[in-house]
C-alpha cells in the first residue's frame, strides 16, 4: 500500500485548519478537504482488502511449472513402436520416450523411466508405484475405476495377423465359425478382451508378451493372433514372407497414459499433450513412429 498520498493530504488539512484558525474559518477549512480525505482513504482500503494476486508458475507457453520434479514413467521396453531398446545403441528408444521427455521440457519435470512387464502394470500404477504409466494403454472404463486417464493421444485398430500361407482365415468371423481354430493373444490386454468378445476361453490361447504368441503362430501351434495394428507391422520386417495381417479392424482403441487415481499430473500433461497436438510436435512423432520410414521390428530386437 502507498500510503504517501494519504499522508500528504493530512499534512495539508492540518496546514489549512492552522490557517483557518488565525482566519477563524476552521469550519470552511474543513469542509473544503474532508472530500479529498475521504477519496485517499477510500482507495487506500480497496488496495488493502483487495488479494494480492498469486499467479501459478509457469514453464514454457505459460503452462504449469513442475519445478525439476521427477516423474517416474513405467513402459515395458518390448512393445514397438512405444518402447523397445534401440538395436543399435543399446538404449531405451520409442514414442513413449520421445514424447515424454518433450512434455518434461514443457512442464519443467524429470522424466525417470522405469521397466515392468505389463501384467501387473495397471495395479502397479494405481497403487502408486509409478507416477505414470505409458505402455499403450487403452482407455477403458474398467481400467478407469482403479487409475485415472489422460486425455486420448492416438487411436489403435486391432487386426489379425496370420502366417503367409494360411486361406482360411480372413477375418474373426472365419474363426468363429470353425472352432478347430486357436487364436492367440496377450493375456491382460484390451485384445484378449476383444477375443473373449468372439470367443470362449477354450479357443483363446493367452500369453505373457506378443512375441511369444507371434512364434506359437509361425510354429503352427496357433492358427491367428488378435493385435495392435501397429505392433503386428513390428511382427513383420524379417518375418514379411511368414506373416500377414488380415480382415478389417476389430476395435478402434483409444490411447492414454495412467495415473494413481487423484493424480496431481492430469491436468499438467493434459495441457502439454494439447500445446503438442497445436505446435504440431504429435503430429511429426506419430507420422515417424507409426509410418513406413520406422523399419525396426521385433526381428532386430532379438
């Protein structure tokens, strides 16, 4: 408060009823300054009853400052394109790695990733073990009743892969409708739900991980496997004249990172994830990650 006006002004009443007293008008002296008194201590109470304002910190783009926090990012390191180990570098590579070290230098956070399998990441996260989980996950409403979503990122379509040679399979309903057929999945997964959609569980065989499926089916021990469209094109690379994918999409999925249910980061990563989608950084990373000049496959982790 700048209380140098008020005191001016009492300066100058007390100078004005010092003279109006040798005049003998301290009557007249008073009521010519009592309005210029009353303002000053008018706006001298507004500026003291009004909050000083608080603006939140900021980081790049006026978006929340997370101050160097650490968030620790839990993947799988084995689902391509999200997360695998580069071949030739040895290190931890894959669209989950890219876009979360670009929303840390937005948020002004630390990004610590941290390798789980998948079964068992969904309960890890909603118990708090990781900050976030960011493996593909599909937003569903049962997985929202233990960990809260981010907004969605991208939309996955579940196919059908087969070997090469197989004619007798076109699409689920040629599963269906012959039940010596066997098909494979990971066990967890929103696509071993979409099986049971089809299916009983006398026909589905589940997996711990997709490779292990994807080499029961080149072995012939399985005769399909129900997949993320974009980690079956990771199956094909060296396997190109064993595997095909078949049939129309299944499901279209919608991808989101998970939290422990009243995370503080929803909000936070929800604006990064908008300013990536607006500076068109999402938009580049996909078309790299999910388009035909990303040529590592499952081949060349091995």
């Amino acid at each position: 408060m700048n209380k140098q006006p008020f005191l001016f002004v009492v300066a100058a009443v007390l100078l004005a009823l010092l003279l109006a007293a040798c005049g003998g008008q301290v009557q007249e002296a008073v009521e010519q300054v009592a309005p210029t008194v009353e303002a000053v201590a008018t706006e001298i109470a507004v500026e003291e009853a009004a909050p000083a304002e608080e603006s939140a910190p900021a980081a790049e783009g006026g978006l929340p400052d997370l101050d160097g926090r650490e968030i620790t990012i839990t993947v799988e390191n084995a689902y391509l394109p999200f997360n695998y180990i580069d071949p030739e570098t040895g290190e931890p590579a894959g669209w989950d790695y890219t876009v979360w070290d670009e929303i840390c230098v937005l948020l002004n956070c630390t990004p610590v990733y941290v390798e789980s399998g998948w079964e068992g990441m969904i309960q890890a996260v909603a118990d708090s073990q990781f900050d976030v989980g960011a493996d593909g996950v599909t937003i569903t409403e049962e997985r929202a009743e233990i960990v809260d979503f981010s907004d969605g990122y991208i939309n996955i379509e579940q196919r059908l892969l087969v070997r090469s040679d197989e004619d007798r399979i076109e699409s689920i309903e040629d599963i269906v409708n012959d039940e010596s057929l066997i098909l494979g999945t990971q066990t967890g997964t929103t696509n071993y739900e979409t099986a049971l959609s089809y299916l009983g569980e006398g026909r589905i065989q589940a997996f711990e991980q997709f490779p292990f499926a994807v080499q029961a089916l080149i072995a012939g021990d399985i005769d399909a496997v129900i997949i993320d469209e974009v980690a079956g094109q990771g199956y094909l690379g060296e396997n190109a004249e064993l595997l095909k994918l078949v049939g129309p999409s299944m499901s279209s999925d919608e991808l989101g990172f998970i939290y422990p249910k009243g995370s503080d980061l929803v909000e936070p990563v929800n604006l990064a994830l908008q300013e990536l989608k607006a500076n068109g950084f999402l938009q580049e990373t996909n078309a790299f990650f999910f388009g035909p000049q990303f040529d590592i496959t499952y081949d060349d982790l091995e």
